[in-house]
C-alpha cells in the first residue's frame, strides 16, 4: 500500500485514475498530477504537478523546452 499524502485543509479529490489525480485546492484552483506505474504494477504519483486550472480570462499557457511560454485563447 502506498500513502499519497497531497491534500491540504479544505482540499477535495476530484478524480482519481489510471491517467491522472486531480485535486481542487481550497481556493478553487485544481492541480492535475500523473499517475505512474511500476515494473510490478504499483501506483505512483508524479510529485511534480502537470498542469494548474486556474482562473482567468480564457488563456492556456504551456512552457516550451526552450524556457519560451506559448498562450493560447478560447
């Protein structure tokens, strides 16, 4: 058994799959995490967070490899 120890006062899980853990922070803001396997079938969790949901006003950013961040609107 693992422990995944990510939640603060006030935080709530709101998805927990094969793919990803998404957990809605006491702000309102939702930090989306990776889930990971091992060689024996394990579940991790990637302790660096892949994506934020924030609020704004309809813009997406993703940092490129290059350091340059990329935004896109909808």
């Amino acid at each position: 058994m693992i422990t995944i120890d990510v939640l603060k006062k006030g935080d709530e899980v709101l998805n927990i799959n094969e793919r990803f853990l998404a957990v809605k922070r006491e702000d309102g803001t939702v930090d989306i995490y990776n889930m990971l396997f091992n060689d024996t079938n394990e579940i991790f969790v990637d302790p660096v967070k892949c994506a934020v949901i924030g609020y704004g006003e309809g813009l997406v950013g993703k940092q490129l490899d290059d350091g340059e961040t990329k935004v896109y609107t909808f």
